[in-house]
C-alpha cells in the first residue's frame, strides 16, 4: 500500500498574538526548534512517497523551515483544514494507496503513535481511520458516536451533543488516515454552508459513512501527544513535556543530568554516556558530544562538536569543534567557527571568534583571539587582543607553537608570528616575527624622582 502524508501548516495562529506577519505559528521554537519540524520528525521514520505541507500565513518562513523535508504547497485563502487539503490535489489526486493528515502545530505526537494509527487502518481495512483519545471530561471535544459493531457515525461537536451523546469519553484528535481516491471524492462535495463559511475536513467523515464505507478509530494511549500549540502558553506547556522527554531519553542512556528540570537539550543533540551535566545548561542545534564530559553548571552549546573528557563551565560556545582533555571556563564566549585542539586550557573571560586553538595551549584570562591560528603550546597572557579588523576588513594573525606572549599584548593584524618566539608584556606588535625572536614593542619608562608630590600639590591648588 503506497502512503502520502498531508502536514496542515497555514493558518495563522492568532492566539498566540505575534505582531510580525513574517511568523507563522508552526516557526515558534520549541527548545531551539521550529515546532513544525517535531511532527516532521515523527512522519519522517514512515517512509511515506509524498511528505506534503500546505502552507499560508507567514508562509515565506514556514517555507524555509520545511522545504528541506516536504514538499510544500500554498494555501493562499484560509478556508478551513478542507480547502488546504483540496490544496494538495495536483500531487495526491487520482494516485492510489492511503493519506495521514495531521496538523503542524502538535509536537508531541511520536513516529510510534503515527505508525499505530496506520497499522490499524490496514488491520481494519478501514477506508478512513481517526485518531482518538478517552477523556474523563471530553468536555468541548467532538464525540466519537459508533454502532453497535464499532463503525464510527458521526462526530458530535459539543454544542450539538444529546444528553446521552455527552456522556461519550472518546473524543476526535484530528489525525486522520484515509483511503486517497476516496478522500478527493470527497473532497469535492464539500461546501461552505456553515457559519464560518470554511470547507470543514471533518464534513468528509459523513460523507464517507453516507457512501457506506468504513471508518474506524484508533484510541491513542498517551493524551499527551495529542496536545495541539494554539497559545505561548500552550507552547511552553509542550517545551516543558519535551524536555523531559528528551533529557529522561539520555539519562536512561547513560548520561548523568544533575537537575533536568534545568537543563535544556534540543532533540537532535547526541551525548555520550558518562558525561555529566550540570544546571542550568542549554544544548541546541546539532551538537555532538562524546564520553566522559562535565558540562556546566549555566553553559551554552549550540552547534558545537565536544569530543572525550573534558570540562565546560559557565560558558557560551557556538559553532565550535573542542576535542579531548580540555578544560574551558569560566565564563568563554566562541563563534565564528573555533577549533580547540587536545587538551588545551581556556580560562575565564576569554572570546574567540573563528580561530583554532592549538594542542596544549594556553589562554587563562581576559583575552580576545580573533581570526587567529595558534600553534601548540603557546601561552597567551593576559589580556592579549588580536586586532583583526581595520574598519573595512577582517585580518588573520598566525602564533607558532611554543611561543610565549607578555600579558598586555596587542598584535595589529595581518601579523605572523613564528614558533619559539617570545613577546614582552605589554607591547603593541605590527610587524612579523621569525622563528626565535625576541620582541619588545613600548615606550621607555622615564621615572622622575618624587614627583609624584608635586604632581598631587599642583591638583590640590585647583
């Protein structure tokens, strides 16, 4: 049986009271994420041959978010969830097999409860299959009404509903699979005679009950996964349910997570076991990090690369690779794409941005490297800059290994200064230096024998 999946991601998400037209409601991040890309995720496993999202409001970023995994298709007027699935019908029209559509802005439905929904349209031989969930107060869901055998009716909205019809738990989750010929059949005899002037997808279900096919459901164990984002607090509600999901993932897996309810970790973050992370961290974007780490307490990953046994602490490190037996922190600040090799030292208040830091080398306090390459086991003093940037245009220094530079130390890009050399503190270096130099770049000192009193007299007299 061929499959196809419709993801339901145009409206325009009014509750959650954006001032900026350019979101949509499926781009608001869930732990660094576009919440729309969580039910991606969980179709992806599925294999289906058309991935199809329908797109409207702030569609030019939704399109962004989605393009790499979906087809996408405009839902240029907003007419209801029927009128956005009709939108789909040069892709879906006329082909065989069987359609899932589900709605972008539930993040956590799992790619396990999807393929439940589907195993048991097949089993049932079901032209159409609902997802449902049991409530002990449906209060304002659609009930679920059934025969005697189990074929489902009708779906009874709650101000329609008999005294005997609110008495049904089993309400409608608004996942749906059906039979796809059927489905655009449909489809076409939907009208807009309704109150809001919309083509409802649900009117399908009576219509395909009126044709005499069969239409079954399947009751989905977990509510949870059912939640829909229609607010800001709805979506912090889902943030909190995927954080915990996600850090109890890795802590079964090995890794040790001192405080998960204040530690933060994207989805697509992979960590290796014994490592242990403190409060207050926040993992995003593709990191990767291996064996045996200590991570935290109040430090920031994101797209970073972190190889075996080391230590960051209250540190914000982007788009960074740092390999083994590191010790970085207090307080480093990376981006740009920075490179830390084995078993170097980077201590507090210290910024790199696009550099790579050689194999044992050293930067202890209150320095910036920028645009720089450092050899191995180079010690950089304290509050040594590169100045990179002329106004105009970014410049590269180049620092051989094992050369050492003076705290204070400016070096004015481009500038290259080669291995075994050696700088004095507090000098300003424009020119290169060779291998084994020396350099001392400061006005003399000039001391003028108790001055210093007169100097005080003179201000005092002011």
């Amino acid at each position: 049986m061929k499959r196809y999946a419709v993801i339901l991601a145009a409206g325009k998400g009014s509750r959650m009271k954006s001032q900026d037209e350019n979101i949509s409601k499926i781009s608001f991040p869930i732990l660094g994420v576009p919440l729309v890309r969580y039910v991606i995720e969980s179709l992806l496993p599925l294999n289906f041959e058309h991935l199809i999202a329908v797109i409207g409001h702030g569609g030019k970023t939704s399109e962004a978010i989605v393009k790499d995994y979906c087809e996408v298709v405009w839902q240029r007027e907003q007419k209801g969830a029927g009128h956005a699935v009709m939108m789909t019908a040069p892709i879906l029209k006329d082909l065989k097999g069987e359609t899932l559509i589900t709605c972008g802005d539930t993040p956590l439905m799992t790619d396990e409860t999807m393929r439940g929904l589907i195993e048991t349209h097949e089993a049932n031989h079901n032209d159409l299959t609902i997802m449902t969930m049991v409530l002990d107060n449906p209060y304002g869901y659609g009930r679920i009404v059934k025969d005697d055998q189990g074929n489902v009716l009708r779906i009874c909205e709650q101000k329609d509903t008999t005294d005997l019809e609110k008495d049904i738990k089993e309400v409608n989750a608004g996942v749906y699979v059906f039979d796809n010929e059927e489905l655009f059949e449909s489809l076409g005899h939907l009208t807009t005679n309704n109150a809001a002037g919309e083509y409802y997808l649900t009117d399908v279900i009576g219509l395909f009950v009126k044709k005499g096919l069969k239409v079954g459901t399947h009751v989905v164990s977990d509510i949870q996964e059912t939640l829909g984002v229609n607010d800001r607090s709805q979506l912090a509600e889902a943030a909190h349910i995927l954080k915990r999901r996600i850090n109890r993932k890795h802590m079964l897996n090995g890794v040790s997570i001192e405080d998960p309810e204040n530690t933060y970790i994207a989805p697509n973050v992979t960590i290796g076991p014994d490592t242990i992370i403190k409060p207050g961290t926040h993992i995003y974007g593709e990191t990767t990090i291996g064996i045996g780490n200590v991570l935290g307490p109040d430090t920031y990953l994101e797209n970073v690369s972190v190889g075996n046994h080391n230590i960051i602490a209250y540190s914000h490190l982007v788009d960074t690779v740092v390999h083994n037996r590191t010790t970085l922190g207090p307080f480093l600040r990376t981006r740009g794409h920075v490179e830390i090799m084995d078993e170097a030292h980077i201590g507090n208040f210290n910024e790199l941005k696009a550099t790579k830091f050689g194999t044992k080398a050293k930067c202890a306090h209150l320095s910036y490297l920028g645009d720089a390459e450092i050899g191995e086991a180079v010690n950089v003093g304290c509050g040594t800059i590169t100045a990179n940037y002329d106004g105009i245009n970014k410049h590269h220094t180049s620092i051989g290994e094992n050369s050492f530079i003076g705290c204070g130390t400016t070096l004015v890009a481009p500038v290259t200064i080669e291995k075994d050399s050696f700088i004095a503190a507090g000098s300003t270096i424009t020119e290169n230096l060779e291998k084994g130099d020396f350099a001392i770049a400061r006005a003399r000192q000039v001391t003028k024998k108790n001055y210093a009193r007169k100097i005080l007299d003179k201000a005092a007299k002011k």
